[in-house]
C-alpha cells in the first residue's frame, strides 16, 4: 500500500514534467500556427486601456511608442489609479485620454482595468488591448493584436518578454531565462499544439464582448491570470501571437526583483489552488479539451519550486527504495526528472543561449536555494496584497 500511495504521489510530479516537456519540444517543432492580420478595417475602433499607479517617470515615453501605430479613431485611456504624482498631468500631455481612480479600500491593477473598462462601454471600441505603462513594443504589435482577436473572437496574449537591466548578476540572468520559457517558449508550444495559454500580465488584447464578459474587478496579485482563466470558462480561451511582441524590463534594485518575484509566484501558486479543480471539473462536465489543457498548463509549478520539490520527492523514493526493495516510485521519479530536465536544457539550447551562458546554466541550483524562503513566505504568510514593483 506504501509503494502505491507513493508512486500515485510520484505520478502527480511526473504529470507536470511531462507536460512542460512536451510544450517544449513542439515550440521547437516549427510547425506554423496562424497568420496574424495586420491591419483593422477602416470603420472599426481600437481603444488602449493602460492602467498607471505612479507612473510619471516613464509614462510619456511609453505613450509616444504607442501613437505611431493608432488611427485617428483610435484612443489611449489611461486610468490614473491611486497616483500620488504627475502620472495624470503627463498623460494628458502626451495626447492620452486620463480618468482619475481614488480608493482606500479597493487597490490594485484589476480594479484599474475595470473601471477603464466601464469608463469605455459609453462608446464601446471593437477591441480593447491592455498595455502596462512601462511596456515598450513594436510599431506594428497593436494592430497585429487587434485583428487577431477580432479574426479569433478571442483574447490574444502578446509575446511579453522582459529585458534584463544593463548591469545585473546571475540572479537576474537566471530569471530572466525562467521568465522567457513561461511567457515565450511554454505559450508557443500551446499555439503550436492548438491549446489556449495563460494571460501573463500585458499586451493583451480583447474583442469588446471577451472584454465584458467576465468581470476583472479585483485586488488579486495575479490578476491577469485570474481574468484569463476566468474568460476561458466562460468560452473565450485565450490564444498565444508570437509575433507581437511586448518588452519590459526587470528591476535593478534587489529588494525591487524579489517583491516583484514574490507577487508572480505566490499568485501563481494562489491560483492554482482556485482554479485546478474548477478547470478539471468543467473540461469533463463540458467535454471541453481546453480547459483540460489550460489545467495542465496551469499545474506546471514555477520553475524554481518544481525542480526543488522534484528533489525532495526523488530523496524520499530513494530512501523509500533502499529500505523496502520496492523501486517503482523511484523510477517514477527518474522518468519525472528526465523529463524536466530535459525540458530545462532544451529550452535553453534552442531560446537561451544568447541570454545564459552554460557556465551560468549550472549555477541554478544556487539560484534555487536563494528562492527557499520565498516558498517558505507562501506557507506562512502567502503575498496578498498587490504592490505596485518600484522601477528603475
């Protein structure tokens, strides 16, 4: 009975690791996904919603990147949220639409969006895009975005990538190539497979309906990732264009990159616990493939956490093994982490390489022991609250 529980338990590790092996492995495949359109018709309207918590200090310089690419009938609403700065003045100075938003009780990205939202439904756009307001992208990513959501009636997650600041250390490398196989190559391999992907924060964008049909009113510090898997149960699936591209960068400062580290883990781990068994329950209820696929995606841990439990896991098999002569679980174990390494070194061989040296590759299991006590800050006392990352 001990050999079965144990190889059930090592089953559920070896679930995760194979799937993030097989996204992987098709992101490399080649196989094209869908032709993006680049341009709207003439007569349809696109809005940018940007929510901005004190953004002044580099608000201007992301709105004048996003010009170039709108029409005359296309807008940019910023929602100026809880500023306590210029945010709102500048905004309007560089041609943006600016709402003001004040609320002791009610902080946070999904509040922002979703009264830009309601402030936009007096005269709907046909599509939404959602940009952050340090996000730089590509002159053509808005209107690629645009006409594919409109072609898919679905949301459309950009290719948000991060830059690393000029002078980082290995810390900073490492996450950034953790960042780039969970927003880039983990996505592609889904849109290559057929199967939605998780919203991961920016460069989203939405036909009006998707927009309004689930509310994102909420403090959660993920959500993005809460309002994506709300809208694919309620039959908008987002899908992943890995052509447009969104850039953002990663805090210098290291009190900065751990808040901003903190917030992505613990809500993706908050998440998880949410939402695993609504998707399991209705991807049979409805006999709905994409949902059952957004679960696995989902159960995927954070890179860091799910080679440390792995290793925790593979010691008890072992000592499991050497005591009682019963092996299964710990080939079990062996399968799981052939797979996740394997899915590790892949992704760095055909996405990293020019991100990570090897040299730094195989200091990971460093990185991993610095991670410790953000996992052991989620047992005890899990991040709730959103805080806005402090930029550079």
């Amino acid at each position: 009975m001990l050999t079965i529980a144990l190889a059930l338990a090592t089953l559920l590790w070896l679930l995760p690791c194979g799937t993030l092996l097989w996204e992987v492995v098709w992101a490399g495949t080649g196989k094209a996904g869908a032709v993006p359109i680049g341009s709207l018709p003439e007569g349809l309207k696109l809005a940018v919603l940007m929510p901005a918590h004190d953004e002044a200090q580099g608000i201007v310089a992301t709105l004048q990147g996003l010009w170039p690419a709108l029409r005359s009938q296309d807008q940019i609403l910023v929602v100026a949220d809880n500023c306590s700065d210029e945010t709102a003045v500048l905004a309007r100075s560089a041609g943006a639409t600016v709402v003001e938003r004040f609320s002791t009780d009610q902080r946070g990205k999904g509040y922002a969006l979703d009264y830009g939202l309601q402030q936009l439904s007096a005269d709907p756009p046909d599509v939404v895009i959602l940009m952050d307001a340090d996000c730089t992208c590509q002159v053509h990513t808005l209107m690629q975005l645009a006409s594919h959501a409109l072609a898919t009636q679905r949301p459309v997650q950009a290719n948000y990538l991060i830059e690393q600041p000029p002078a980082t250390g290995l810390k900073g490398f490492i996450s950034a190539f953790a960042i780039k196989v969970k927003n880039f190559v983990r996505p592609l391999g889904l849109q290559r497979l057929g199967w939605p992907c998780l919203l991961t924060g920016t460069g989203i964008a939405l036909p009006w309906s998707a927009a309004t049909a689930v509310t994102i009113a909420s403090g959660h510090i993920a959500e993005d990732m809460k309002w994506g898997l709300d809208l694919a149960l309620a039959g908008y699936p987002p899908t992943f264009l890995p052509t447009a591209r969104v850039l953002s960068r990663l805090p210098s400062q290291e009190d900065a990159a751990t808040v901003q580290r903190t917030r992505w883990e613990h809500g993706h781990l908050q998440i998880m616990g949410a939402y695993l068994p609504r998707l399991l329950g209705q991807a049979l209820r409805q006999s709905r493939l994409d949902l059952l696929a957004l679960a696995l995606e989902l159960g995927i841990l954070p890179l860091s956490l799910l080679v440390m439990t792995w290793g925790a896991l593979a010691l008890v098999t072992l000592v499991f093994a050497l005591i009682s002569a019963s092996w299964l679980p710990l080939q079990l174990a062996g399968l799981a982490g052939a797979a996740l390494f394997t899915a590790v070194i892949l992704a760095w061989y055909r996405y990293g390489r020019s991100d990570l040296s090897w040299r730094q590759l195989v200091m990971i299991p460093i990185y991993i022991l610095w991670k410790i006590p953000l996992y052991l800050a989620f047992l005890m006392r899990p991040e709730k609250r959103w805080v806005r990352t402090r930029r550079d």
